[in-house]
C-alpha cells in the first residue's frame, strides 16, 4: 500500500494542518488543536458541532464554515473523537444560544457523542440529532439500526443553514428528527479499502464481484454479488432506496426531490458524472424529478471505489435551506 503521508499515527494531524492552512479565512484551530472551528463565530446563533473518525474527507471537517458547521471533531482514522475534544468543542464554539450535536448512527460516535454532552450539560444547552439514512437495513457491524453515511451532508447542511438564520435549539433538533424519515442512501463498493495503520483492505473483491450495501468504515456490505454494468448498478441502487420509503411519501404532494451522488474516495468524476446521468433517469421514469442534485466526493471511506445514492425528499422550507448561501472548503454557493 502506498499513501502519501510520513507515519500513521500523524497521517490525520498532518492532514487537518493543511486543511487548516488551506483555508485559512474560514477556518482555525481550537484549543490544543483537538477541533477544527469557524474562524469567525456568529455570536447569539446555535453553535453546530459534528464530527467522527478520519478518513471520510471532506465530511465533517470540510463542511465547516458559514451556514454549516461551527465545528468539528476528528478522531483517529475510522475510530470516534474522544468526549474531551467534544466539550472542548463546545466550550469555545457555544456563543450562548446553546449546541446541537450531528451524529452519525455508529455505536463509537453515539457513545462518545453522549458521554461529551453529559459532561457539558451544566454549563450548556445540548441537544443532538442521530443520522440515520442508510438503506441496507442488514445487521449492522458498527451501529444499532440504520447507519448514518452520505445523507449526513444533507442533515448537516439543512441545520446549519436554519441555526444561520436564527432557529432555536428545539426547531433545529426537531428538523434533524424529521429529516431522518425522509433521506435514504445505499452504497455499493468496487474495491474494499486500505486502513494506513495496518496496510490491510477491509474485504477483498475478485474481479468479477462487488459489494452492495456498504457503510463507510470498510466493512462488508449486505450481499457480494456479479460485478454489472452501470445501469444495473444503478437501478439496484435506486430501487433499494425507493423500497424504504412508504409509497404515501413518494407520492406526497409538495415534497421537493434532492439527488446525492457520492464517490467513495477512489472513484473518478467521469464515474460519478456518469452515474448522475443515469440515477435522474431512473427516478425521473418513476415520477420522481430531481429538484436539486449534487454530485462528488463528500463522504469517504479513505480509498474505497464505489459510490452512494442519496435521495431526500424536502419540505418548501427545508428544500429553501438547502439553497441557503453556505461558504466551507468543500462546499459553496
């Protein structure tokens, strides 16, 4: 395996130095460089914290900035940020008006996530939101109940642009929870990925097999099935997400459709570019027309080749906050 990088154990603090570096209008670190913040706070405003392990580049700490996150945690490549960086967190970046925690749905996250707020209860208002998207409804290695994977850039996005605009505590926790019925995503890998610690893949594929169904730590998927062509891949995609919703959703009136097409780190843009073709004739053949799409790389799994589909389906006012102005490294408009 080779990686660009001098030790594991520095690969991730090298990193958020250049990330750091890299933007240094948007972003600085916090004390004792155990979180990355905004730069400049908006005071009176709900501070958005989020975080987890490294090696889902750009998600968390690339979404830090206006109408997102105030700040985020990292912790070592695929392992939980410690309850200490997350009331460290909250003790720089809460600027009165309290915190809400972004977590994804995995048993590390969700542990330390709780133990932090709990620690900072006397001194903060806390509140936390559970990202819970992830179509492969299988046994989950790492969390109880559906895990949290790509639809958490669009949680994150939507909260962050209601605490921009002034939403309270309890309206932006309430937003999180009904945002959960209403985005689901489901992945498939090409190739299992390499952790630098140990220079091992996570699970290794022969050349006529792919994964479908996985999360974004390396771990195996639901089902390991014939490698197929792009429209297949995407019609298996597409039609797993569509099976988790109840039909009345599908068909409500008013709901605003957003697409994510998501690479895993080791997929090429012509890939991913490609496969938005095809997902908004896939969803647009049953009815469902796209409002708004957004294709890349935005929540990794180091260098897995494979890609997620996201479909969330928005109120008016929710799909309004997606098209709220946001200014972070990895994404603007």
């Amino acid at each position: 395996m080779k990686k660009i990088m001098n030790a594991p154990e520095r690969f991730v603090a090298e990193s958020l130095e250049g990330l750091v570096l890299a933007h240094e209008g948007l972003l600085a670190f916090g004390g004792g460089r155990k979180f990355v913040r905004r730069r400049v706070l908006a005071p009176g405003k709900v501070a958005v914290i989020s975080g987890g392990g490294a090696g889902h580049e750009p998600l968390h700490s690339g979404f830090v900035g206006r109408g997102m996150l105030d700040a985020a945690c990292t912790g070592h490549v695929f392992t939980s940020p410690t309850p200490d960086q997350i009331v460290a967190a909250m003790d720089e970046v809460d600027t009165g008006a309290g915190c809400l925690l972004i977590v994804k749905n995995y048993d590390g996250d969700v542990m330390n996530f709780e133990m932090a707020a709990e620690m900072a209860a006397p001194r903060h208002a806390v509140e936390t939101v559970i990202v819970e998207d992830d179509a492969a409804t299988g046994p989950a290695v790492r969390s109880r109940g559906r895990r949290g994977v790509a639809g958490t850039v669009v949680v994150e996005k939507l909260i962050g642009a209601a605490a921009e605009q002034g939403a309270d505590l309890a309206a932006l926790k309430a937003l999180g929870e009904d945002l959960n019925g209403r985005i689901r995503s489901m992945g498939v890998a090409l190739r299992g990925v390499a952790v630098p610690d140990n220079a091992r893949e996570t699970f290794v594929l022969g050349p006529e097999e792919m994964e479908f169904g996985v999360g974004i730590h390396g771990e195996p998927g639901l089902a390991r099935t014939r490698f197929a062509d792009a429209d297949a891949i995407i019609r298996q995609l597409g039609e797993a997400i569509l099976a988790e919703f109840p039909p009345g959703l599908l068909a409500a009136e008013g709901l605003r459709p957003l697409l994510v097409v998501n690479g895993f780190g080791g997929t090429p843009p012509i890939e991913l570019y490609l496969a938005h073709g095809l997902a908004r004739r896939f969803f647009e053949a049953r009815a469902i027309m796209p409002a708004r799409a957004l294709t890349g790389t935005f929540v990794t799994s180091l260098d897995m080749a494979g890609l997620s589909l996201t479909l969330a389906l928005l109120t008016p006012d929710q799909f309004a906050l997606w098209n709220a102005p946001v200014a972070t490294p990895a994404l603007g408009w």
